[in-house]
C-alpha cells in the first residue's frame, strides 16, 4: 500500500473514531405543554446523577439509558422561574445544554422559566420595552473602576426634557450586578407595570454590591459618595429625596436597611426583602443603643416596608428586626408571603415595590 494511503485510512480512521466519541446532541430542559419538564445530562462514566431544583423537594434521582444520557421527567411545576442543577457523583455541576445561567459568583446553575398559559409579572409581553445599559463608574470610595447596569423605562430620552425618579436595587450576597435582570427580570417587571399604569416611569440603578475584601460599611459609602453622583450627573433624574428610592434582597435587604435608614434625609422609599443583618455594619447603625427621631423618620420615610417569606430561614430573625423598629417608633408595613429565601418571592416582592414608590 503507498504511504499516501496509509495516511489517508488512519485520518479515515480517526475521524471515524472521533466522531464516534462525540456525545450525542441534547435538548435540556424541555419544558412540556402540561408544566412538566424534561432534564437530560450525558455521562457514560457517572456513577449516579440527580437533579435539584428549588420546585423540587430534596434532590431526584436520574435514569441512565444505554448511550449514557441521564433523565427525569418532573411536574407539573407551577410556572415561574427556578434555578437548578445537576449532582454528579456528589458534585454540582450547571447543564451544559442549558446558556441560561444563574448569575452568581459561587453557586454554579442553570435556569429554567416555565412560562404556563397566563403572563407572568415578570414575562416578556407585548408592551414597549425600556433598556438595560452596562455602565462603568470610578469608585472612589474603593480606589477602582466599577460596573453597574442602569434601566430606563421605554421612551426614554437622554436628551429630553423629562427627569425621571432612581430606584437603587441591590442583589443578595454572593450574586452580581446582573442578577436582577438575570434570575430577577427587573427590567421586563418594570416594563409591564408601567404599561399597566401600575408603575411609573422610572430609572432603575442595578449596582455591583460586594465590596470585599474592603470592609462591607464601604459599599454605604460607596453609594452615597460614587454611585448616585454618577448617575445624577449623567442621567435627567429628579435629585431629591421623595424621587429616591432604595431596595434590595438578602445582603442586599440588609445594605438597604443600612443604607436607607441612616440617610433618610436622602431617601423618601425603603424596601428590604428578607434581609441579612448579621454584619458589623448593621449592629453599628440598629444595636443596643439605636436611638433614633421616630418622629422625624417617619415625616421623612413615605414607604418603609420589610418583606419575607414564612419558609425564608431568615424569617425569625427578619421578625425579630420588624419588631425592634416597630418598638422604637418607626413605622414601617411588613409583607409576609409563603415561600423561602427565593428568586421567585424576589420578583415579587419588586413588583409590589415598583407599584407602591413614587406615587
């Protein structure tokens, strides 16, 4: 046989043999017209696979078929959007056939948005759309250049005559500046409330809310001295306090409270959402010796309000803090919901924010 064969049948060979290695192609998940859903993962080496999924109690076990996909067919799951993940051999891992990713530094998943027959708050619907803008802002309280992401509601102009009120909204710890948009579809919940006339037109500033390793008082700081006045020199807003709003989740409930409280001559609206308040700065501002003008809080304050589910394992420790301001004087409304320390109950705890600020 001349070499020029020799060579041609291994490349032959080869590529047979590659293309024989290759896994199969994958659609996961599918999402079934009953609410069901399909989860598919390839392995042919994996002892055991599961799925775990924030509709699911505990993790399930998956079904390995002879060309080593795993499967599990679930629901029907009640429409909303979850984050999931795959357990292989122990291990957590996000589905690889899935680009939609939950925004997070450390935990590492997937989403999936079951949709049902009845437009969710938070779904893309037929309505004039704002924008999400990426946005980089020099932190001088941090000594570094930052990234934030800010919306403007449909029709905005940045040359126009129109100034608009700012609602700062802070993630939760560990997630990102994206994971409003992301996971929390702040931007299409805005959108639709405003079509409904159930919100008004507003600019929604989603910042990057993890200072560390400075010391976490930085980001209060931070806010107050870098982020509002690049937003207030770079937008049409209205800069004054009954047009200045602050909200934020877990951690970030938690920044909210400390931010919002300890400069309410700067904020007319505080929404926290089943905040985390065991840090420093918190028992500095709200301890034992927290002393605060009730009165003058309260004449300042429009809406304060303190949301949480009855299953969040913060719950106890939220009541706890609703109580101590509420003993102190402040008034405030407490949102009380089922579930836990979730993305869904965020989504709506915005949508009740974004219908009660500003008006």
């Amino acid at each position: 046989m001349k070499p020029s064969l020799y060579i041609a049948t291994a490349l032959m060979l080869a590529s047979t043999s590659g293309f024989a290695q290759r896994p199969p192609a994958i659609s996961s998940p599918d999402v079934h017209a009953d609410n069901t859903v399909t989860f598919k993962y390839y392995s042919r080496t994996a002892q055991k696979v599961s799925l775990s999924g924030e509709f699911l109690s505990g993790n399930h076990a998956m079904t390995k078929d002879t060309s080593g996909i795993w499967s599990i067919t679930v629901g029907p799951v009640k429409p909303d959007i979850y984050p999931y993940a795959f357990v292989v051999d122990s291990v957590p891992v996000a589905d690889p056939n899935n680009t939609y990713i939950f925004a997070n530094e450390r935990f590492k998943r997937s989403i999936v948005d079951i949709p049902g027959n009845t437009p969710l708050v938070h779904a893309l619907q037929k309505v004039p759309h704002g924008k999400v803008s990426y946005r980089l802002y020099p932190s001088k309280t941090l000594g570094t250049t930052r990234q934030l992401l800010v919306y403007t509601p449909p029709g905005f102009n940045p040359a126009g005559k129109t100034k608009y009120p700012v609602l700062y909204l802070i993630h939760g710890g560990s997630d990102t500046e994206e994971t409003w948009t992301k996971v929390g579809r702040a931007n299409f919940i805005a959108d639709n409330l405003i079509a409904q006339k159930k919100a008004v037109p507003m600019i929604i500033v989603m910042p990057y809310g993890n200072v560390r390793p400075a010391p976490m008082p930085d980001f209060t700081k931070e806010v107050m001295q870098d982020i509002i006045p690049f937003i207030e020199a770079n937008y049409p807003v209205l800069a004054d306090p009954q047009h200045r709003a602050v909200a934020g989740f877990s951690v970030g409930g938690g920044q909210t409270l400390n931010i919002g409280l300890t400069n309410t001559s700067k904020f007319a609206y505080v929404s926290s959402y089943a905040p985390y308040t065991q840090t420093e700065e918190f028992q500095k501002n709200f301890g034992a010796t927290y002393a605060p003008n009730a009165e003058q809080v309260n004449k300042q304050l429009k809406l304060f309000t303190i949301s949480v589910g009855t299953d969040d394992f913060l719950y106890e420790s939220v009541k706890q803090n609703i109580a101590m301001f509420t003993a102190k004087g402040i008034r405030l409304r407490s949102d009380i919901v089922p579930g836990g320390h979730t993305w869904m109950n965020c989504k709506q705890y915005l949508a009740t924010t974004l219908q009660g600020i500003f008006k």
